[in-house]
C-alpha cells in the first residue's frame, strides 16, 4: 500500500509541476529561451542560473507573469557592485505581446536595440541603461504610444533623436544622456513629460519657442552643441525646478 501510494504521489507532483510548466502561453517561452541563449552572466554573476526550462518560466529571476503571459522583464540584479550580464537582446524580445516593462541593469550588454522592441503596444517602462548598446535609436519606437519612461542613458547610441519619439502622449521621462547623439533636439509633445535629461552628447541647433511643453519640471541639456537664444521657451516653462543649459555654444 505504502508503494502505490508513493507512487500516486509521483505522478501527482510531475502533473503538478508540468501543469505549472505548461501554463505560460508558448509564445512567451520560447521568446524566453532565445532571449537566455543571447545572455550570460558575468563573472561573479548568477543571475540566470533560475532560468532553468524544467521549471515554471514565472519563477525566473526577473521574470513577472500575470494569468499566462509575461508583464514584465527585469534582467540583471540591480544590487550595487553587481557585475550583471553581457550579450545582446534577441529580436524574441518583441513576442512577449503583454510586456508593460522592461529593464537590464548595468552591465555589458552590447549590439544594437532590436527593432522588434516597436511590437510591444503595452510597453510602458523601457530601462536599458549603462550598457554597451550602441547604433541607431529605432524610429520604430514612435509606435509604443503608451510608453511612460525612456531610459537609454549611459551607451553608445548614435545618430539623432528621432522626432517619433517626441510625439509619444504619455512621456514622463525621457533620459538619453551619455551618448553619442547628434543632429537637433525634436519637438516633444506630450502634456505630462516631466523630465528630459540629454546632457553629454553631441546635440547642435536652436531650440523652438514651442518645442517643449510646459510641463517639464527638469531639463539638462549641457555638454552639447546647442545654439541660439532660449528665453522665449523658458518663459513657458514655468513648472521648471531644475535647468542646465551649460558648455554649449
């Protein structure tokens, strides 16, 4: 008796466990397993040493699931003096349809940003700061128009801003300083942006009286190329509490 109840209890634990494992939509895993093939941990690093495609993929180190999809990605741990990861993001990226966030601490992550990122319509937080990424910012991003946050400070982006980006509604923040970009500053129109951090690139032009919106309460644009007078802008930003405008021109 002892044995055949052991016995049912196997079968029950593996059921349990594959019913657990089988409840992420298969879209989101196998997005997931390219997205750990293009990864690794650094030396003193074991982040992904959870990522294992025996278990349940909700338990992963970063991983956040809502019903059977994946809300959100947070890869690298954030603690202070953590060496993170290296590799590059995998175009699977832009499969995980529900994905509201997304962010990869500082590490050596390299290579450009995926164009497949502009496939995730509920991105509302997109993070990859202090890394290597370099190329071009993807015009494509103009299509998450329910992003909130832009952080792509600290990497090695170059060529312009895209005036896309500037028509996002819900922009809150948006931080792109320590790069390598140039030509203009576009226009940035979304009523609720608060802060615009684009200091220690190679920005040239003027700024438009109206090209950024009242709302702004922190903007740095130093150690740039900008030219031309500002006050007829700064005279409409009057929720501004922070302002550096030096070592331009």
């Amino acid at each position: 008796m002892h044995v055949v109840s052991y016995a049912l209890f196997l079968v029950a634990l593996f059921q349990c466990r594959f019913l657990a494992f089988a409840i992420l939509d298969p879209i989101d895993f196998l997005a997931l397993q390219s997205i750990r093939k293009s990864l690794h941990d650094l030396p003193g690093s074991n982040f992904l040493a959870s990522w294992d495609f025996t278990s349940d993929p909700c338990n992963f180190a970063g991983v956040y699931c809502a019903s059977d999809k994946v809300v959100a990605l947070n890869l690298g741990d954030p603690r202070a003096g953590s060496p993170g990861l290296t590799g590059r993001i995998d175009s699977a990226i832009g499969k995980l349809s529900a994905l509201a966030e997304l962010s990869i601490v500082p590490g050596r992550i390299y290579g450009s940003l995926p164009e497949s990122i502009s496939q995730l319509k509920g991105l509302r937080f997109l993070a990859i700061s202090r890394n290597f990424i370099s190329g071009n910012i993807p015009v494509t991003l103009g299509r998450l128009r329910r992003l909130k946050t832009l952080d792509l400070s600290y990497n090695q982006l170059t060529g312009g801003i895209p005036r896309s980006i500037g028509t996002l509604p819900e922009l809150t923040n948006v931080i792109l300083c320590h790069n390598h970009l140039s030509g203009s500053v576009p226009p940035f129109l979304s009523h609720v942006l608060t802060r615009l951090d684009l200091k220690h690139n190679a920005l040239s032009g003027s700024l438009a009286p109206y090209s950024l919106p009242p709302s702004l309460q922190s903007l740095s644009l130093s150690w740039n190329r900008l030219t031309g007078p500002v006050d007829k802008l700064l005279s409409r930003l009057n929720h501004l509490n922070y302002l550096d405008l030096s070592l331009n021109q």
